[in-house]
C-alpha cells in the first residue's frame, strides 16, 4: 500500500507553531525565575521569619565579618558590671592565722595585733527548704456571758494547706516569663524550690492568674486608645495541629496581645484599633485598611526587604528597587538627624528632595517592568505600582517625625511567642493561648516601665494587679 506524500506545513502555520512556541518558552522561564526567586528567600529580602532560613542561612564566621574597628569585649567609657559587697551578710566567718608565717620565728598569733582584714565574700542559693507559716485561729470563751468568739481568717488564707503567693509567682514565672512546659515548671520547683506541685496545680495556677488581669487588660486598652503613634502586628502560633493568630497593639510603654484570627474582625477584637485616631505603624497587610479613622504608616524595614528580595533576582533589570531603598535610607538619616538636632519637622525643601527622589525610582521602575502584551504586570511591577500608590504611607515618617521608619516595636514585642514555640512546642488549648497572651501583655509592660516580674506577679496575687499610669507614646 503506497502511503500518502507528507504535506509541509503553510507558512501560516508555521507562523502559528512558532508564536505558540515562544509563548511556551517565555512560560517556562517566568516560572523557572520565579522559582528561583522563591528558593532565594530568606528573612533578609522577604517577610519570611528568620527561623524558617535553616541551615541555609548565612552566618558569619567568627573574625570574618564586618569590623566596627572596636575591640572585643567591653568598650572603653561604658559602665562596668560586677558584684558588689553588701553590709549585712548572712553569716561571718573569720580566718586568723595561727602562727607567725617567718620561718625563722613562727611564734604563736593567739595575742597577735590586727594590722589588715579583706572582706571577701560568696554569693550563694539558699537550701531547697520551704517556710512554713502555720496560722492557728484560737476561739475563746467569755467568762461573762459564755459566748465562744472566733478570730477572722487572715486574707488569702482560705484552705487547710495551701501554697503561697511567693510560690504562685515563681510557677507564673517560670511559665509566663521563662516559657517552661508545665511540667518543666513543677520539676524546677520541685528541685530547686524544695515545692512539690503537680502539673495541674501549675495550670490552675496559671489560669488564675489571667483570669486576674481583667482590669489590666481593660486598663492597657483605654491607655492605647488614646496614644498618639501606635504599632500593630501579629504573628501565628501553633494551636492543635492548626494556627492562630497573636496580635499585638504596643508603644515603647505598652504591649497588649490577644489572640483571633487575621480577619479584620479579628484585628478589631482586641478592642484598641476601632476608631483610632492617632497614627498606626504596620505591615502591608490588607486588613489594616479598613482602619479608616487613623493615619497609616507602612514598616520601612518591611520595603526595604521586598526591595532586596526584587533587586537580588535581577540586579541589572531592576535597578530601581536600589534606587528606591537608596531613598528611603536616605529619608531615614534625614529624620534621625533631625530628632537628634531637637527639630520637630523636616524643611520643606528636604521633604521636596525626597519625593523628587521617591518619584524618580518608581518611573525608572515602570520604565523596567512594563506590562506584558496582555496587560499584566510581573511581581516586580506590582511592587512598583505599590509604592506609586501608597506614596503618603510609606513616607509618613518623613512628615511626622514622632512616626518610626519601622515596625520594629511590635516586631520585638512578638518574639515571645516565637521563643514559647520554639522551648514548649504547640499550645494545646485555645483558653492556654489566650491566657498566655494576657500574662505577656501585663509582664511585657511592667518590663517596659522598668519592674520586676516577680514584684509585680505577687501584687498580683495579693493587692491585685499594677496598672500602668497614662504614657504617650513619643
């Protein structure tokens, strides 16, 4: 059987073959650089955290980084630190030699004068004994009218045997401001303390706790209500097998967590974002803007990474990302020299600088990353048009110079539940992370106002919780 002579493909579709071709290649190649752009992320050119880098993470060797040109240790002028002496110590005892140290004499020094005495002394844990307060409430009977009258029990003292506030502070401690599993804080009491506690009396101690800070919570709200720069961000956290969200409203004074998730209803249960009317600090995070009420400031630290994380996939193409993070460094300097000069804005003309400069890195940057045929902009692009559309955000620190460059204050603020994760693993119940969260909010701000935790987890449990007085936040 004769078969049938091969027709060569018309020039139109060849034409067709070629243009479906190139499509494909060109395909190929916007996924294959956007794979290696994702395989180049880490937490220095993307909002990725820095625990999620691994191994691959870049440390520098000891010696071989970036020199300050200081020396090791501490610095020449800086305050030292080292133990001091104290008065009254709790025992004294004293070495007298016995026989004169001259080998040619070696009298005895039973009747010698005192010519020099060091004071040395060594600071040590006490014993693991507990102090036991037993109080015993003694009824006595008048002689006149034979009425028996019992004396009132003193205030905290409500069971048989119970432990006290010194050891409910310590567990609080231990799990709120150390981050001990619960059962890693009944052994720490138990070995070091010389306090048998069960893990379940380290929960209910823990609960109570939080249940106790209602009208600090309460209190921390209405104070942040009223700030006039505030931070806002929120990190997940591991709840049995899933996430939530922690979310934080903080100032240099004032922290205050709760837990939801990342919707915008979520954002607005914690109480203090609904109708502010100050400045907000924040991520690029959509939910955010619904905040109407207030003015919005974008984290400079979070540009500058995505910034990074454009320009190191394609140095020579997108030369803008450079530019622009070279002008926003730039508008950084220009206000902390400002605030460090006692000035309360920037002139006219340096503010004018700046948006020139602002201006000119998202034009070279639409001139690099122009639409595709269709329409559609590369991420690059996208990122372009987010800084032409958000100018004012971005550069809100630039007109208000009580407005940080970053969002550092709440990024600093959440690494608790980070470092919780990282030493207890998941939460198991959503109440635990709740009450987690509230015990940070009062620790975190006692630490703030310079207090100390113990101090402060004992008035707690006895007076009641420390309020903060009204700070601004400047």
């Amino acid at each position: 059987m004769q078969s049938e002579p091969l027709v060569p493909p018309s020039y139109e579709e060849l034409l067709a073959m070629l243009v479906e071709l190139r499509e494909r290649v060109e395909r190929l190649e916007a996924e294959n650089a956007e794979l290696r752009r994702r395989l180049g992320l880490n937490s220095q050119n993307s909002s990725k955290p820095p625990s999620s880098d691994g191994l691959a993470k870049p440390h520098p060797q000891p010696g071989k980084g970036k020199s300050s040109g200081r020396r090791r240790g501490k610095q020449p002028g800086a305050p030292g630190s080292t133990l001091n002496l104290v008065a009254d110590p709790d025992e004294m005892i004293e070495h007298r030699p016995d026989r004169c140290a001259n080998p040619a004499c070696g009298a005895g020094l039973a009747d010698g004068r005192e010519y020099g005495r060091q004071r040395r002394q060594v600071v040590e844990l006490p014993e693991p004994r507990p102090v036991i307060t037993e109080h015993q409430l003694i009824a006595l009977q008048c002689a006149g009218c034979g009425r028996v009258t019992e004396p009132p029990v003193p205030d905290g003292v409500i069971g048989r045997v119970q432990y006290g506030t010194n050891v409910k502070a310590g567990v609080v401690y231990a799990r709120a401001a150390q981050f001990l599993p619960y059962a890693r804080v009944a052994a720490l009491m138990g070995d070091l303390l010389g306090v048998s506690v069960s893990t379940g009396f380290v929960h209910q101690v823990v609960t109570d706790a939080a249940r106790r800070l209602g009208p600090f919570v309460s209190h921390l709200a209405a104070l942040l209500r009223v700030q006039d720069v505030l931070h806002a961000d929120e990190t997940p956290a591991r709840l049995g097998g899933g996430f939530k969200y922690v979310h934080v409203a903080c100032t240099p004074g004032l922290t205050l967590f709760h837990v939801g998730g990342r919707s915008a209803a979520d954002i607005d249960a914690g109480g203090v974002l609904p109708g502010f009317t100050g400045t907000l600090v924040r991520d690029g995070y959509a939910a955010y803007q619904h905040l109407t009420d207030a003015e919005h400031a974008w984290c400079g630290a979070h540009l500058i990474r995505d910034l990074r994380g454009v320009h190191e996939t394609d140095p020579a193409g997108q030369e803008w990302a450079e530019a622009m993070a070279t002008t926003l460094l730039m508008a950084k300097t220009m206000t902390e020299q400002a605030v460090a000069a006692g000035r309360d804005a920037l002139s006219a003309d340096e503010v004018s600088h700046i948006r020139a400069c602002y201006a000119g890195a998202v034009a070279y940057g639409r001139q690099q990353n122009p639409p595709d045929r269709d329409g559609r902009l590369s991420r690059a692009g996208t990122l372009v048009e987010r800084f032409a559309a958000h100018r004012d955000m971005i550069l809100r620190f630039t007109v208000d110079l009580a407005v940080p460059f970053t969002n550092n204050q709440a990024e600093r603020d959440l690494r608790p539940v980070k470092l919780q994760q990282k030493i207890s693993a998941t939460w198991r119940t959503l109440q635990g992370l709740a009450d987690f969260a509230t015990l940070r909010s009062y620790l975190s701000t006692a630490a703030k106002h310079g207090l100390d935790a113990l101090d402060v987890l004992k008035q707690l449990f006895t007076t009641g919780p420390w309020l903060p007085q009204a700070v601004t936040s400047s």
